[in-house]
C-alpha cells in the first residue's frame, strides 16, 4: 500500500494549519518555497499554489524531470525563478508564465548532487569524476548567473518584449529613485527592439512613451541627408522573416510618420520657447549613430520636422496629408532652399503630380499666388483626386486674390472644364470677383466655354435670376440657351429640320427644361424665344409663346401645322372654347387652306399611291371641315358669315358618302339661318320693348308732374292717425300716403309700405287727388 505524501503549512501568526491539495491523487516528493507561492514537485511537473494553499489551475511547469537524457538531480528556487540542476548544467524557468528562459552549461564529465543559489550566484555541490585524481571527492562549483540585463537584451533580440518586461519588473524595485529613468529606457529599447523586427505598430506605442529622438527615425527612412542605414536594409536583413519587402516598407515607413508627426506636437505644444534647447533620449546600440547633439534648439527641430514631413508625405504620395499640413500649419517654418531643390530634383521621376502639389501649395502659403495658379492649371489631366484638389485651391485664389479680369479668366477655364460647381462658386460666392467682371462679362465668358461645360452658362443664369428683381434680359437668355441647345440636337434631311431625329434622352431632358421655363417665367422676350424655335416642330411650345403675344391666328396656325403633319382637331378646338376672342372662323380658315392646298397637289400627282393617299387626305379633310360647322352651327363664338364666306362653291349641300347620306353642310345653314333668324327678331322684340318701357315710363312722369293733393277735414295721417286739417306741412309719397312732415323719417321711403321710391320706380294709375 503506497501512502499519499502531503504537505501542510502553517500560519505562524495565526497556527492555523493548512493543507496543500493534492491534484488528482499526487504524491509531491519535494516543495519549494518561493516569495508568497508554493512549489510542489511531482515527476516531470511543476504545480504551484497560493500561500493559502490553493492551486493555481493554470500554474504548472513541465521540467521533464524524468528524462532519460539529462535528468533533474536537484531544484532551487530564486525570486521568480525555477533552477533545474541536470548533469548538462542548469536550466532556468519563470514561474510568473512558466516559461524556459535560460540555460547554465557545465564542463561534460562531471556529476552534480546538489544546488544552492546565494544573491544571484549559484554554488553546486560537485562530485569529482573516477578519472580525475584529487585529494577530495567533493567540491563546490561557483557560477555566476547570467546578469538580468543580459537577459533583457536576449528577449529584446527575439522581439520578446512582454517576457523583457517581467525581468525587468522583477529585477527593478519600483521604489527605486531612478525606476522611471530605467523604464524609459527599458521602453526606448524594446522600441527599436519590435521595430527592427517589424512589429511597427506595437514599437510605435513604446516610442510614444519616450523622449525618442526623431532624427535617427528620419535618417532611417531616407530623409535626412547623412549615411546610415535605410529601412530597406533592415528589411533585406530578415528578408526571410518579412511578410514582404514592399509592404513591410510601406508599414515601416507609415510609422515612422505616424512619429514625426507625434514629436512635432510634442515640441509645438511643449515649447513655446523657439530657442529653448530640445533634448533627446539615444538607445545604446543605435541603428544610425548620429554625429549631431543630443539637444538643439526648438526652432531648429521644428523647422527639421516640418521639412521632413513634407518630404515623407511626397515620399508617400499622400496628396490629403500634405494638402491639411501646409494649409492648416500656422507659421509654417521648414528649409526652403532645401525643399525647392529636393522638389526640383524629385519632379523628373514623379509620375504621381505629388511634386506638383507641394510646390502649388508651397507658392500659395509664400503669397506667390500666379506661380501657385500656373502649376494648378497643368493639374487638370492627373488623377481624380488631384484634379479635384486643383479645381477648389483654384477657384479659393480666384475668390480672394486675383486682381484682374484677364487673370481670372485664363485661371478659371481648368475649373470650368473639370468642375461646373467649383466654377460656379468662383463667380456667385464674395464681392471679390464682382469687381473685376461683370455678369455679363461672366455670362459671354461661359458661352465661349460652353463646348467644354454646356451646364455652366445655364447654372449662372439660374443664379441670376434668383436674385431679387433681376433683369429681363436674364430671363431671355436662359430661354434661347434652351432653343439653342434643342437646335444643336437636330440635323437637316430633305428639307426642315426634324426634331424626331434628334437624340432621345437629350432632347427631352432639354424639351423638358424649355417648358418649365415657358411655363413658370413670365419676365422674358417671348418674340425671341419664339423666333429662336421656328421651325423645329415645337407646335405646343411655339402656340403657347403665340398666346402670351395675344397673336392667336398665329397659335391656331400651330395648331394646323400646314402640313407638317396631322392636324390636333380637339386641342385646336379646345383652345378656341377657353379664349375669351371668337377663333373658331379663324381655325376653319387654317384648316381649309390646308384642304385648298391639298386639292391642289392633285393633279401634279402622277403616282397611284401617292395620288390615293392624297386624296384620302383632302378627303378626310373635308370631312372634318364639314363636322366642324354642324357642331359649331350655333356658338356664339362662331362668326357665320366669315365661314359661309370660305366654304368651296364646288361642295353640295347633301351627298353620299362612304354609302351614307352626309347633310352636315345643309344642316348647318339650316341651323345657321333659324339662328340668324331667331336673333334677328329677338333684336326686334328687344327694340320695341325698350321703346314700349321708354313711353311708359315718360306718361308716368307725366302723370307725376300733374298730381294734385286736396285735403279735407276729415283727412288723418296715415301713421299717428291725427287729423291733418290745419297742418302747415304734410308729405305726399307716390303711392298715396300723406302724413304729417314730423311724422316721415325720410322723404324717399313710405312709412306704411316701407317702398324705397329713390332706388325704384312704382306706376299707379292713380295718385292722390282725393284724399
């Protein structure tokens, strides 16, 4: 029976006893002590527990305790480290993450028995092998450990910066006076540490937490002028390692201006002081050893970082980052003469127009506002993005600090051609450009440009009009825009120009915009818009700009069309019902000129079809000439005796046609003359009876004139009924009522009958001449 071998602890404040738990029924032969942890040892594992005796489930150390190879002979443990004696020597495990981080190597032939660990040294009890004469067996052998900075420098090597760090913290006392300095410096190290290894965005977030200097970083990226080594050496060094030469490039390079520019606004915040000295912490292996001071003033810093990024951001063709950091860098400072000749010499081999820009903006942030114009204007044929950056720095100087009329149009025609917005905010936005052109310099300046932006000329004078009372020559000029545009789209075959011909989409969205305007502006020269449009088929558009004129007979001449094609009967009628002027003898007249014309082309006809599809014509005008007059027999505004006038002697009264009776002409000279008739006498009735009411109405006056009142004793008053005998004065009203004169309101109005006699006139066949 093999008995369970357990280990207790106990408290020495308190003499609680606790056990350690055994693990799955293990036996621990052997237990360390370490700081505020236990260690148990069990054949090849290592489990570690909390001073309470709890196990840590994820503490465990695989020591292979058991291999045949080199197997444990004895173990030590030293602050948070495990030392594992073997006969090959010492190996060294981290009980914080259990990992191997060192190995002691001893001289082969020789037995060990024992280890014991003094301040960081490591005596071992040391048997003398069989074949070594010596006058003991026993010794001790004194190791030195290998120091916990050499170890740091290990882990850095391998980019193990988070082991790195547990060494450090162990080794460090964080209440040591210069624990900050040591852990700037330990952060610097494992900064280039993960860089060099290319682990760039970790290594930025260790150089942030240090005083780097930036210069070392600027000569490993190619920007400063000195010998060292370049990024793409390090890249070609570990060029197994590396995902990508190219892309890690990129990476390495992105970072280094994610620092720059984090150590520009360090010193810009930090600094205000320009000649106040700037200090810089080095690593003590660094990749470029620079023969400069480790402090310079800031002016001089600043003046090196701003040139250093303009010069990466070219690097990077980065057209946005440069763009927001010259435009928006106040006191902007950096080494001209070294820009202009890094640029100069860069503009051959850069394809990109990035060059371009930064000297564009350069020349503007230095007030050289033509120089800045002239290389925008050479922009207009590079990427999107660029070209669109050249548009709106253009048309922002054109804005504001252009001087002359000739300068603003040879500038402007690249914004025009590129970007109908930005060139419209050149002329509508400020009073800058106001001064130097006026709107209708601007407008024929867009007409001559109109191949190059169609859009442009019509958007101003939509701007135009939008301002208060603008002129009618404005409204005029966006109409003919319109008519000239429709004009363009057309082209001639056999004879006039055919509007069907023209291409679909943009003809309509042109017809489109011509009938919002006829429809919606009323401030425009509708002769000129109509003479711009004759003859291209625009029949509704040309009736509707003829009514606007009070020209009628020329509307329904639209209407007709005279022969352009078939004639819209409903609508022609339609028009004449809602105009307020007889038309309807003036649309017979158009339609029968156009069956006068049509009968004429007959006999000039030779062919059969041509000739039976003109006489159907004729004949289907006639038809509806014929329907027109029975349906308009009897309006009002129908002038009978102009139509009567254009009827064709040669057409009967009553005929067959297509087999049936037609009596549409006889019916309407029928309903003509009873209408006529009917009128005539309704005028004579109308006559006599005015004449009738003139008579009667003299008689009654008559009548009135000779009236005469008698008054007896017996006469009262009709409204207090008292006697008016002896009265002084009465009033007599025309329909017979006397009353006293103090007893009447109003001499006009009966006080009995309450008859307005003012506002109306009532015969009686008697007045009062026996009241």
């Amino acid at each position: 029976m093999v008995l369970k071998k357990n280990y207790t602890t106990i408290d020495t404040k308190t003499l609680k006893i606790q056990e350690l738990c055994p693990q799955n029924n293990t036996l621990y032969p052997q237990i360390l002590v370490f700081r505020d942890r236990w260690a148990a040892v069990t054949g090849d594992t290592v489990m570690l527990f909390e001073a309470s005796g709890k196990p840590i489930t994820s503490g465990a150390i695989d020591v292979e305790a058991a291999s045949k190879i080199s197997p444990i002979y004895a173990l030590a443990v030293q602050n948070y480290y495990l030392l594992a004696l073997r006969d090959s020597g010492v190996t060294v495990y981290n009980l914080l993450d259990f990992s191997r981080i060192q190995e002691i190597e001893m001289e082969k032939g020789w037995m060990f028995h024992d280890i014991v660990i003094d301040e960081g040294n490591v005596l071992i009890a040391q048997d003398m092998p069989t074949t070594v004469k010596r006058e003991f067996t026993t010794t001790l052998l004194y190791l030195k450990a290998v120091p916990y900075s050499d170890q740091i420098r290990q882990l850095l090597e391998g980019a193990n910066v988070d082991s790195a760090f547990r060494v450090f913290e162990q080794n460090t006392a964080k209440t040591a006076a210069n624990y900050e300095a040591k852990k700037e410096r330990f952060n610097l190290e494992a900064a280039w540490a993960l860089f060099r290894n290319f682990q760039f965005d970790k290594a930025v977030e260790y150089f942030l937490q240090v005083n780097y200097d930036p210069r070392e970083l600027l000569t490993l990226a190619g920007i400063l002028p000195k010998k060292g080594k370049l990024l793409r050496d390090l890249v070609e060094e570990k060029k197994g390692s590396a995902p990508g030469p190219e892309k890690t490039m990129g990476e390495g390079t992105r970072a280094i201006v994610r620092l720059i520019e984090e150590k520009r606004r360090y010193v810009e915040g930090k600094f205000a002081d320009s000649q106040k000295a700037v200090s810089f912490l080095l690593p003590e292996k660094p990749v470029n050893p620079l023969d400069v001071p480790k402090s310079c003033p800031a002016s001089e810093i600043m003046c090196l970082l701003n040139s250093s990024l303009m010069k990466l951001y070219v690097e990077q063709k980065d057209v946005k980052l440069l763009h927001e950091f010259i435009s928006n860098t106040k006191n902007l400072t950096y080494s001209k003469d070294e820009i202009d000749s890094y640029l100069s010499a860069r503009q051959e081999k850069d394809r990109s127009y990035t060059t371009k820009v930064c000297q564009a903006l350069l020349a503007d942030h230095n007030c050289d506002y033509i120089n800045a114009l002239e290389i925008w204007k050479t922009l207009g044929q590079a990427t999107r993005e660029i070209r669109d950056m050249a548009c709106k720095e253009t048309a922002r100087l054109l804005k504001t600090q252009v001087k002359e009329k000739e300068t603003l149009f040879r500038y402007a025609r690249m914004v025009v051609v590129f970007s109908a917005d930005d060139a419209l905010k050149i002329f509508t936005e400020g009073e800058h450009v106001s001064q130097l052109a006026n709107e209708d310099d601007i407008l024929r300046y867009f007409e001559s440009l109109d191949a190059f932006n169609p859009e442009l000329r019509e958007k101003y004078l939509k701007y135009l009009l939008s301002r208060e009372s603008p002129p009618e020559r404005f409204f005029t000029q966006l109409g003919l825009l319109y008519a000239g545009r429709l004009k363009a789209l057309l082209h001639e075959k056999d004879g006039p120009l055919q509007l069907e011909r023209a291409v679909a989409s943009q003809r309509q969205q042109n017809l489109d915009a011509l009938n919002y305007f006829i429809a919606h502006y009323n401030n425009y020269d509708a002769n000129a818009i109509l003479q711009a449009i004759k003859g291209l088929g625009l029949y509704k558009e040309e009736i509707e700009l003829y009514t606007r004129q009070k020209d009628f007979e020329a509307a329904l001449g639209s209407f007709v069309c005279l022969g352009e094609r078939d004639i819209d009967f409903s609508a022609a009628e339609k028009y004449c019902e809602d105009a307020k002027d007889p038309l309807y003898a003036i649309l017979f007249g158009k339609v029968m000129d156009l069956y006068q014309e049509a009968r004429a082309k007959l006999p000039k006809l030779r062919s059969g079809l041509e000739l039976a599809e003109q006489k159907k014509r004729a004949a289907k005008l006639e038809g509806y000439c014929k329907k027109f007059l029975k349906r308009h027999a009897t309006n009002e505004k129908m002038d009978a005796v102009a139509v009567v006038g254009l009827i064709p002697d040669d057409w009967f009264l009553k005929e067959l046609r297509d087999g049936k009776e037609d009596d549409s002409l006889l019916q309407y000279v029928a309903l003509t003359l009873n209408d006529r008739q009917d009128k005539d006498i309704n005028m004579k009735i109308n006559r006599h009876a005015k004449e009738m009411y003139k008579l009667d109405v003299e008689a009654t006056q008559i009548k009135m004139q000779r009236a005469y009142v008698v008054i007896h004793p017996e006469n009262v008053c009709k409204v207090c009924r008292k006697k008016l005998n002896g009265a002084k004065a009465f009033c007599v009203f025309p329909n017979g009522v006397v009353t006293h004169s103090s007893c009447s309101k109003s001499l006009n109005v009966c006080p009995v009958t309450k008859v307005n006699f003012a506002k109306k006139v009532y015969l009686y066949p008697q007045f009062c001449t026996n009241t």
